[in-house]
C-alpha cells in the first residue's frame, strides 16, 4: 500500500510542477516539453489504475499528437520567447500580475475548495461502478454499437476542425 | 467475436433530419472543389435545411417514429426534440437567406466555406437538443462552438474580427472546460451518462459534491447562453464578428444551449435536494442578466453592441422560465421553449436590416441609421414592429413571450422576478427608442437603401412572423409545453 | 532467500528482464554496426574493415572508444538543458519497443494485452527527442531538420500503424504473442507474410521512413543541412544517436518478424522427418524450445535487417515533397484499402467456410 501511495504521489508531483512550469516557462517551446512531460506522468496514474489501454492512449494522443502539434505550431511561427518588459518602475499590482503568485493562490485555494467538497461528501461505495480492465474489444464494441452517433459527431468535429484551420491560415492567394 | 447489436435500436426516421443536413454539407463542401460559380451552393445549402425540415415533418407526425430513445439511447424522439430541431433549422434557414448578399460581397474566398459552417453548427445544435445522453449534447456543443468560433473569425484581415474569434474561442474553451468538469463529477458520482439514469442513481449521492458539479454545470452553460456575470465575451464578439455571423449567434447556438440547459436540469438534476438551489441560482443570474443588460444598453453607440447587450438581457428574461421550471416544469419549460421561438423570429428580422446596411457599404453606428424611414419606409416600419416585439408589446410575439414567462414566473412563486422582468421590459424601451429615433426624427442625404430579394424575404417573413405566430400563439405554446410532458417522465 | 523467492519478486523481475533487453539490445547493436559496414562494402565492391580482429570484427569497439574519449564539446548558445538531455530522451522509445516482442515461446518482458498500441504510443517520444535535439542545438541546419524529421515521422506514424491494423484483424487480438502464436496455427504458408502482403510492403517502407534512413534520410540529408539534428553532437553524445539509430532500426525489424514472418515459429531439428526424433528428440522440452525460438527470431530479425541495409545502400535520396506524396497520398490509402480488403476477405471466408462452394479458395489466404 505505502508503495503505492509513493508512487501515486510521485506522479502527482511531477504532473503539478510540469502544469506549473508550463505556464510559468519563459520559452514556449519549453513550455511545450513541460507539457509533454505533464501528460506522460498523467498516463502513469492511469498504469497504476492497470488501464493499460487508457495509459496508452493519453501517450500516444496528448503526448505524441499533441504535443507534437503544439511543437510544429512553435516552429512555424515566430513567436520563441515570452518576454515581459522589464520596465523601470512597475507597482506592486504589475509585480503581483507578472509573479503569477495569484494564479498559484486561485489554484491552491480551488485544489482546498474540492478536497474539502470530497472530504466531506460520503461517496458511497456501490455508486461508482468498478469497470475492472476495460480492453480494447470492449471500447470497439461500444463504439459500434451504444456510442455510434457521438462517433459520428466527433469524426464532422475533427472534419470542421480541419476546414476551420485551412481558413483561418491558408495563404491568400490572388 | 460479434458484437450484440441488439441494444443500438436504430430508427433511419430519427435520424434522418440531422443526416439529411449532413449529407449536404458534405456535398457542398465536395462541390466547392469543382465549381466556379459558387453562389448556388448557398442556395444548396437552403435546399439542404429546407429538407431537413420536411424530414423532420416526417418523422414528428404522430405515430411516425414511437416516443423513446434511438441509436443506443443517444438520440431522443419527442415532442422537445421535434420542436427545438424544427426551431433552429428555421433559425439557420433564416441566417443563410440574409447572408446570402453579404457572403459575396465581404467573404469573396471563402464563401461556401461560410454556408458550411453554418450547417455544421446547426448539425451540432440539432444533436444538442436531440439527446438525452451528456456525452452527445456535449460534442454537439463542441460541434456548434467551434464553427462558431472559426464563424467568428471569417474576416481574416479585420483586427477587430480577430479579436472576437480569439475573445470567444477563449472564453468558450474555458466554459466548455468547466462545463465538462461539473458533467465528469455527475459521472463519477453516478457512472452514467445518462440523465434518466443520472436522475435516480443521483438520490444516494453526497450532497456537497453534488451541489458543487451543478454549480459548474450553470456556470459552464452560462458562458454559453451569455448570462449576466458570464457575459463579458458577448459583446466584443458581437461587435467584431461578421454582421451576418453575429446574427447568428444571437439566435441560434444560444437557442441550442437553452435546450440543453432545459433537458440538464430538468431530466438529470430535478431531484428535489438541489431543485430548489439551482431554481434560485438561476434567478440569481437572471435578475443580474436583465439589469446588466439593459442597463449596459442603455449607453451604447453601436447597435451590434447593443444587440449583444439586448442578448444578455433577453437570456434574462429567459432564465426566469429556467427558475420557474423547478417548481411548474410545463410551464415554465413551455414559456421558455416559446420565447426562444419568438426571439429568433424578430432577431431575423433586425439583423437582416444590419446585414442590408453593410451590403450598401455602411456600418453599424447608431448614426447610420439616421433617417432610415426616408430611405426605406417599409424597413423602418418593419423594424419598429420587430422592436416593439422584443419590448415585448401586444399584438406582437414578443408581448405573448415575455408574457407566458411571467406566468410561469407568477406560478412558481417568483412574483418578485416576474415584476422585475416588467420592469427591465420597460428599461429596454430606452435603448430601442434610440434607433427608432435615429430612424424617424433624423434627417439624411444619403440615397434609398435598397435590399436585395434574399434580404426583404427575411424581414417579410420575421414581420408576418411576428404579427401570425403573437396573435395564433396558443397552439405553439400549447405544444410547447406538451414537448415538456414527454420530457423524462 | 532463495533465487526462485527472489524471482517471484515483481522488481526484481523486472530488473533482471529489463537489463537483458538492454544487453540484447546493445549487443545487436554491436553486431547490426559491423553488418551494415561489411554490407555497405560488399555492395560498393570492396573490403570494408579488415584490420581490427578476423573480419573487422573489433572496428566497432574501437570506433565507440574513440568516440567516448573524444571531448563533449557543448557550443555555446545552446540550450544547455535540451541539449545535454537530447541523446538520452532518444534512447526511450527504442529500448521500450522490446519491452512487448516475444523473443521466445516464453521470453516477453511485458505482455501487454495492448502491444502493438503501446509501440505505438512509445515511438511518439522519438520525435519529441528530434525536436528537442533540434531545437536544443540553437542552429538552423539542426532545426530544419528536426523540422523535418518531425513531419516525416508523424507522417509515417499513421501509416505504420494503420498497415499493421490488417495483421490485427487477422489476429484479432493486439498482443504480439497472440499474434505469433495465431500465426503458428496457420503453419509456414500462414505467416501473415502472405494475406497481408500489402500491409508488410507498406509496413517495410513506412519503416525505412520512421527510422530515418536512406533513402528517406531527409532529417540528416548531408547535402543539405550539414547533419540535420545532430549536427551539433559530438563525442559520446553522438555515438547515443548513433546506437539510437540502429537500435530502432533492430526494433522495427523485430515487430515486423514477429508480425508478419511468424515471430520465434519455426522448425526445429527434431521436426525433420524420419531421422528427426531419433537424433534429436532430446532437443525437446520449454528450454529447447526457447532456445529455438530465440534462433528463429534472430534469424528472421536479421533477415529484415539485411534487406533495410540493403535498401540504404542501393537506393538515392528522395525530395520531402516526393516523401509526403509518397505518404499520404499512396502509402495511406493504400494501407485503408488493405484494412478494407481484409475485412471483407475475412468475411467471405466466414461465410463460405462451412459450404462446399469453389469459391471459398479464393478467401482462403485470409482464413
């Protein structure tokens, strides 16, 4: 149990730092790797659930889709560094705005907020249901058969998505 | 190993609106490739919602497709469905036929890319209100906000289109995330997706944690609907979107949004623990939204602005139909249903005469509707009638609206809401004026403004619409509210 | 403690499984090294290394000596972190593709259920490596070709993964040693080899791209961009790229053995008939049988092997454009149409199987 428990909070760690420093990293292209970083460690909790399929899925979509969209974006573009202007004087209200220390203080304050919703909330235990391994068969069949609609939906989603992206950035042609 | 497809239960009758619409969009967009004139694949495209419509006439007959839950429970067939599907197809048919000028004009590269998105969008919106199961209405909200977004930011080379698109994809990426964090805790808490499901397995769930996921869930869809403390994006996306595009928004997404938060709360939260707490938390935001609202209004220069703001106010006087649904659920919800009819019904109208301004190379001032009634009278006239139904004066739909939901409002106890709808119903008087004025007692040189035949025939349809559905209101409001007693129970 | 109790340790289990692979995979390394060299000289009609040991064998070893004294220059300018991490992230994906292939009956480090979606998943750390040696590198050969490498193998990643859904169906589970051992069902003429000849062209070529080599060696084109990503690296940083290379180069062939030749299925001595069970009969038994498989493994892994160098040393280098033609709009469709062809051969036979129709022969292929 106490192994469990290390490595549980070991990933936690490591997913909250990298989200941390994803927002916080000066570069955006380390940014990107933080995420990257974020979502593997993500995966990890989910091995330790023994969703294989789940932990192989969110590496291979966030961390390996997504992130490499992400990248591609950053190497097309010409934005490499957030810079913040250093200016001579800046008040304590700009201090406070570029420390990030409220985005900290808001996301701490939230993480107490829902511990102490679930910590006095009884979740029963019959209510949430115990899938066991949930297999790849298993998610084709309900693909095919309970989920074909949303399926549907989300593949004109992905098609939009695609036809939203060619517009808004294809070159203009005369 | 062959998979059980007993448990799927197809029905090709039910489906067939949403596919028919799909089928067209896709076969616009095939077409695009090969054609060089593309001004009839707009008209494609109305054909496409044209038939959506007589399928859907199809499949609502009575006896044509039996009340229940089709395609393993994600597609729903009743009364709500039918009438909400049949109300945006109107709204889209509406938006294509006054954009249809103004495409070539303003959006010359991308024409039939616009009809397409606006189809795509409406395809999401129809899911939205088709579906009792959480996961479809919200990819249907997903579908719906991304052509919007992509919609938002058309006009590639005005900063200010720009800034709409990123204002609204922002805010509707952080609703979508917050909606869809207070949806996963019902699911954990229930382990459905379901809402008849949710509804029962939601009796043994801690109260805590299920108050806060409904807080989410209103505040996620609040972003959605532009009420009052969730409101901040609408009117800069108003005000930069493209005019045709804002129309848009302000009928349609926003229609498909009160019918998901209809079916949300009404068929997966109305357990009598929290009906009560989300019934004030949404009188809350409704007395919020109609004071910002009109009080913002009220000092605007811009009238896409102000059309923004009226939106704000109107989700107002809409959220008094959500209140009162916790306690008179046929009332309320049939008041509800009604008004998002009667809106989209005289916001054509308006927005087609902004759309007509623009086509003529003017903007969307205030002052550049000076004299208007000089250079059209009919329009002037028109859209006096059009402001007049959202103040919500007899004859006009917008009186028989404004006034079901104050019964509903009266019903269910919230008398103090309902006089205060009164109240900002007069408030609103302000800001219209202001056009009405700009439109009569201003004098102008410039020439007649003339609007081409896609244009009158909305602004014909919205006035006779106006005047047919206000004064034969009874038989739509009696289906209305029979949609509510096939919702759930 | 007892071996055995230590054995039934899951760590400790792990460890040892774990160490063998990456002896396995540094061994193979050393020897793909030396036959790419031997191959590459062959090819272009001369010796190849003849002066380090027999047959050059001891070229390697003394190429990595000098590599690992050579200084680890870092310039300046760089990202010092990315760059020094670079090599190391690289290796990830290559080692974690053994971790699923069955190199014996019993000799799988990890079987999971979802094997080919976990190599899968793993490989898409190889291009965050490119990138980050790219990137880190702060040169603009180095980046255009991450660039490159980048496109080239998210590209080639659908393809891949999309040729082999036909084995998949086939099979009908995603574990690799289901798969083998679905394919020893079939006998010799079942290997997946011959249904799925379209998904193993596909495959091969999608391969030769994934890893990056001739003539799909775009992110590294020495023409063009110096040496694409690892321009920068020097020393022992170099020769982990180096061996990154060729360790993926033996994964890919593996997975291809195992998916389509057959994996470890294959005779043994003691299958020949007449003699065979008299002379070798004691050649039985779960040792013996490891041990043969892990030969046929070897045997079918270098096979492919062979043919990759082959391919390298024979073949000029294609434009980018051609190479994403060559991907999307050939390899991808053609890879649907072999999802497709297969679903509906299968079909036919599930159909036809029990009738005593002719035509059933032409479905049998995809029994």
């Amino acid at each position: 149990m106490t192994a469990q428990y290390l490595s549980f909070g070991a990933l936690a760690l490591v997913t909250l730092w990298s989200a941390y420093k994803v927002v916080t990293a000066r570069l955006i292209t380390h940014a990107a790797l933080w995420m990257a970083l974020s979502f593997t460690s993500v995966s990890g909790i989910f091995l330790m659930l023994q969703q294989e399929f789940i932990a192989a899925l969110q590496v291979l979509i966030y961390a390996g889709a997504i992130t490499t969209m992400i990248i591609f974006a950053i190497m097309l573009s010409s934005i490499r560094e957030i810079r913040v202007e250093p200016q001579e004087k800046r008040s304590i209200g700009q201090r406070i705005r570029a420390s990030g220390l409220l985005a900290v203080v808001v996301g701490l304050v939230f993480a107490a907020f829902m511990t102490y919703v679930y910590y006095v909330s009884e979740i029963p235990k019959e209510a949430v249901p115990d899938a066991g391994l949930l297999t790849v068969r298993q998610v084709g069949a309900t693909l095919f058969t309970r989920f074909t609609v949303p399926f549907e939906v989300a593949s004109i989603l992905l098609l939009l998505a695609m036809i939203g992206a060619i517009i808004l950035t294809a070159k203009e042609t005369e | 190993m062959p998979i059980d497809l007993s448990s799927v239960n197809p029905n090709l009758l039910i489906i067939l609106p949403p596919g028919v619409l799909a089928v067209f969009a896709l076969v616009v967009l095939v077409l695009d490739l090969y054609s060089q004139e593309k001004r009839w694949l707009a008209g494609l495209s109305l054909v496409g919602v044209l038939l959506s419509l007589v399928a859907l006439w199809f499949a609502s007959r009575p006896g044509a497709v039996p009340p229940g839950d089709y395609f393993g429970r994600m597609v729903t067939a009743d009364h709500f469905t039918f009438y909400m599907v049949a109300v945006l197809l109107v709204a889209a048919g509406l938006v294509i036929l006054f954009s249809m000028d103004w495409v070539p004009r303003r959006l010359p590269k991308v024409q039939v890319e616009y009809y397409e998105l606006v189809l795509f969008a409406t395809l999401g919106m129809m899911f939205m209100a088709a579906s009792r199961d959480v996961t479809l209405i919200y990819l249907g909200l997903e579908l719906s906000s991304q052509a919007s977004y992509i919609l938002a930011g058309l006009l590639r080379n005005d900063p200010r289109s720009n800034e709409a698109a990123l204002k609204y994809f922002l805010n509707g990426a952080l609703a979508s995330a917050v909606l869809l964090f207070g949806l996963s805790i019902l699911y954990g808490l229930t382990g459905t997706t379901y809402l008849p499901e949710m509804l029962v397995a939601l009796g043994q769930a801690p109260l805590p944690l299920l108050v806060t996921a409904m807080v989410f869930v209103i505040a996620g869809f609040g972003f959605k609907v532009a009420a009052a403390p969730f409101h901040l994006w609408a009117p800069d996306a108003y005000e930069g979107a493209p005019t045709p595009v804002s129309g848009f928004f302000s009928m349609a997404p926003k229609a498909a949004a009160w019918a998901a938060v209809l079916r949300v709360f009404l068929e997966g939260l109305s357990i009598p623990q929290v009906m009560d707490k989300w019934s004030v938390l949404y009188a809350v935001l409704s007395a919020s939204s109609m004071l910002i609202g009109n009080l913002t209004a009220l000092w605007q220069t811009n009238v896409k602005r102000m059309m923004a703001y009226s939106s704000v106010s109107h989700a107002g006087y809409i959220l008094v139909g959500v209140a009162a649904a916790a306690r008179a659920p046929e009332v309320g919800a049939g008041a509800v249903l009604f008004y998002l009819l009667s809106y989209i019904l005289t916001n054509a109208g308006i927005w087609a005469a902004l759309v007509a301004l623009e086509n003529q190379g003017e903007g969307t001032e205030m002052a550049d509707f000076r004299g208007l009634a000089q250079r059209n009278p009919a329009l002037a006239w028109s859209l006096l009638l059009l402001f007049v139904s959202l103040i919500g004066i007899p004859p006009t739909v917008g009186f028989f609206g404004k006034f079901f939901l104050f019964r509903a409002g009266v019903q269910a106890g919230y008398v103090w809401l309902a006089v205060l709808m009164a109240i900002n119903s007069a408030i609103s008087v302000g800001y219209y004026y202001a056009v009405v004025r700009n439109m009569f007692f201003e004098k102008t040189e410039k020439p007649r403004l003339e609007l081409g035949s896609s244009l009158q025939a909305v602004v014909a349809l919205s006035v006779l619409a106006v005047l047919v559905v206000g004064l034969g209101s009874s038989p739509v409001i009696q289906y209305a509210e029979a949609a509510l007693g096939l919702l759930g129970r | 403690m007892s071996l055995a109790d230590l054995w039934a340790q899951h760590w400790f289990r792990a460890f040892v499984t774990g160490s063998l692979v990456l002896v396995f995979a540094l061994g193979n390394f050393y020897i793909t090294l030396w036959l790419e060299r031997k191959e590459s000289a062959w090819i272009q009609n001369r010796l190849g290394p003849m002066r380090a040991g027999p047959q050059g064998l001891l070229q390697v070893l003394a190429d990595l000596f000098k590599l690992l004294q050579k200084e680890d220059i870092v310039p300046r300018n760089v990202d010092r972190i990315l760059f020094l991490i670079a090599p190391f992230i690289a290796h990830i994906p290559a080692l974690l593709i053994f971790l699923v292939v069955p190199f014996g009956p019993n000799m799988v480090v990890a079987d999971y259920d979802i094997g080919i979606i976990m190599i899968a998943a793993v490989t898409s750390y190889a291009v965050i490596a490119t990138f980050i040696a790219g990137w880190g590198s702060n040169n603009k050969y180095s980046l255009l070709g991450a660039m490159r490498g980048a496109a080239q193998m998210i590209s080639y990643e659908v393809t891949l993964v999309m040729s082999v859904i036909g084995v998949v169906m086939m099979a009908g589970s995603l574990k690799l040693s289901d798969i083998v051992l679905a394919q020893a069902e079939r006998g010799v003429l079942g290997w997946y080899l011959f249904p799925q000849f379209i998904g193993f062209i596909v495959y091969l070529i999608a391969s030769l791209a994934e890893l990056n080599r001739a003539p799909f060696d775009l992110m590294e084109a020495e023409s063009e961009l110096v040496a694409g990503y690892h321009t920068e690296y020097s020393g022992f940083r170099f020769a982990i790229f180096l061996l990154v290379e060729y360790v993926h180069m033996i994964a890919w062939s593996a997975i291809a053995a195992t998916l389509f030749l057959g994996g470890w299925v294959g005779p043994t001595p003691a299958d020949i008939p007449v003699i065979g069970p008299k002379l070798f009969g004691w050649m039985t038994g779960p040792v013996w049988d490891n041990v043969w498989g892990f030969f046929w493994f070897l045997f079918k892994t270098y096979l492919l092997i062979f043919i990759l160098i082959w391919i390298r040393w024979t073949f000029p280098r294609v434009r980018i454009d051609q190479l994403m033609d060559l991907g999307w709009k050939f390899l991808l469709p053609v890879s649907l149409f072999n999802i497709f062809l297969t679903g509906v051969m299968k079909y036919g036979w599930n159909v036809l199987a029990e009738s005593g129709s002719p035509l059933r022969w032409i479905f049998w292929l995809w029994r």
